[in-house]
C-alpha cells in the first residue's frame, strides 16, 4: 500500500463502511455460552488495518478491547510450531472440520487427533503442547508476552473474569480435554492444558492492537516496523493458508468465498484478517452468525476486500 491517493482511499473505505455497519438492525447474537461474553452491548462495531509500510487506520470502535478468543489460537499456533516444529503435526491435523469449533464427533473416528489447530480440540493440544513440563502461570505469560511483543505494547492483559466465567461453564471444552488425554494426546493434567487455553481466549485486545499483531503474517514472518523475523516465511505461509481453510469452522468455506483471504474469527465478534503483501486488519462486532463467527465482521471484511481487490485470487 504506497502512495497517498491509496492511503486516501482505504482511509475512506473504512469510515463508509463504519457509517454503514451502524445503520444496520441485523447484528447477529452475542455469545451467551461464556456468561461474561454475553454482557457485552452488540451495537459495538470496530475496525483497523496495519498496512506492510506501517501506517494503522481505523475507524469506528477500534480502540475498544474485546475478548480475542479463538483468534489467540492464530498466536499460540505460531508458539507451538516454534516449540516443537512439524512434530505438531503427529498430534493435530491440517484439514477442515466441516463441524462446529465445539464438535466432539470426530475425536472418536480419529483417536484423539484433532482435525485442525483452530477447532476447540486443536487449540487445546496447542496449550499442553505450550505448557511443555512448565507451570501454567509461565506458559500463560509467555503467550501474553508473545502477544505484547508483536504489538509493541505491554498494556495488553488477560480478562480474568473471562476466563473464570470460561472455566466455570467449560464442560465442553473438559469433555474434549478428557477425550484426548485418554488417547495419550494431552501429556499435561487436563486441567493444566485448559488453565491455559482458557486464559490464552480471554487475551482483551482492541482492532488497533489485533491488526498490529498480525502484521508479521501479511508480510512474509517479518514485522514490518521493526525487521525482525517472528517466523520463516514458509510458516507464516503455511499458518496463513490455515486460516484460509479453517479459520472460521464450518463457515470457512463460506468466509474464502466471500471475503477470499486468510482470517481467524472469534466468539467474542472479532476477526484476524491478512492480505499478504498489503496489510493486515482485525474487525469486531460482537453479534455472532449461525456459525459463531461475527456477523457484521464478516459483512465489512467482503466490502473492504471487494473495494480495495484484496481477494488472494486476485491478479
Ligand atoms: O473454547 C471456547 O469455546 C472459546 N474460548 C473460544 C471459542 C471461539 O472463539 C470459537 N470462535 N469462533
């Protein structure tokens, strides 16, 4: 993105499609599975964009902070894969689920390999994977700081009342947890493996923070703003091409046709989004599809990837 006649136009982009989304009566339905989330006001709508030349704009809601949730799969993927490299790959898969982010049903049929890193049960394994023999207080930091150092900002915390309210109602996320440590998945206490993961979903962020934190995907394992390498480019690549594919659970097909780049949603209403090369954006409304991703994110991703060409099938 060079030049102020493009800068120009995505800045107005973004504030045509905040001033749509407000208009808007059909915001979809705030999470209500995790108490906490479900007292969240649904008129909120948010977005922001690092482009790969280190500009941020934003528009509307973007400096609220929002519950990431499944987006910090996306950071504690990129952990896991530096932990202990493609060995991950024996204790979770790489396709689509085609199944809710909650869905036990194929555990069975495949012995406790989840499908994905991004469903719940993949997620998790990525947490035992992190714990890695530590307590989990230090994994939990060291994903937070993670976080901090891909955004160049220590102000970012855990909710922790999110993460109890999780822990409280979690009997899913146990019942995976037990699922896959009695096929020898999980090499931690179950407990321990969700302490983390229940913490590592209540990282509070806002669109300008996410959009940062995600600068290194769109632009090759690099940080932009510093030069330093996160990761090769070849796994950001491969981590990009995952979001694609199942990113967004049973709605990943749907999300690829519409909006046509990598992104990771949320129940707490936010989206991850990358376009390599460009700029990475991160959108939150927090009303949910029937899929459980963000309703109006979605909506405002397809218009601003169809207005600025921003599709990876683009020419
Ligand atoms: O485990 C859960 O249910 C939540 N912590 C995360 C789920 C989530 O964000 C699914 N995303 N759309």
């Amino acid at each position: 993105m060079t030049g102020t006649a493009a800068v120009g136009e995505l800045e107005q982009a973004l504030d045509d499609i905040a001033c749509e989304m407000a208009t808007r009566t059909d915001r979809g339905n705030v999470a209500t599975y995790i108490p906490q989330l479900g007292r969240i006001n649904a008129g909120a709508f948010g977005i922001a964009v690092a482009t790969h030349d280190g500009q941020v704009l934003t528009a509307g809601d973007a400096e609220l902070t929002f519950s990431i949730q499944s987006i910090s799969k996306v950071f504690t993927l990129t952990l896991a894969l530096g932990s202990i490299g493609d060995q991950l790959w024996r204790r979770v898969g790489r396709e689509p689920s085609g199944n809710p982010f909650n869905s036990i049903i194929q555990l069975e049929h495949e012995n406790g390999i989840p499908r994905n890193p991004f469903i719940n049960a993949g997620a998790i394994v990525l947490a035992d994977v992190l714990l890695g023999g530590h307590e989990p207080r230090e994994a939990i930091g060291e994903i937070l700081r993670f976080v901090q150092f891909l955004t160049d900002d220590d102000t970012i915390t855990i909710d922790a009342a999110v993460a109890a309210s999780e822990r409280a109602t979690g009997f899913r996320n146990f019942a995976l947890a037990n699922y896959m440590k009695s096929f020898g998945n999980l090499h931690h206490a179950p407990e321990h493996s969700l302490g983390v993961y229940f913490h590592h979903c209540a990282i509070a962020m806002n669109c300008r923070q996410l959009a940062l934190a995600g600068r290194f995907l769109a632009n090759g394992g690099t940080n932009p703003a510093t030069g330093f390498s996160v990761i090769s480019a070849e796994r950001a690549r491969r981590i990009a091409a995952l979001m694609l594919t199942c990113g967004h659970y049973d709605g990943s097909g749907d999300f690829a046709f519409r909006v046509g780049i990598p992104g990771k949603s949320g129940v707490g209403g936010g989206i991850l989004g990358v376009v390599p090369g460009i700029a990475s954006m991160a959108v939150w409304s927090p009303g949910l599809n029937e899929n459980g991703n963000s309703k109006l994110g979605s909506i405002a991703l397809e218009m601003l990837a169809k207005r600025m060409n921003w599709s990876i099938f683009a020419p």
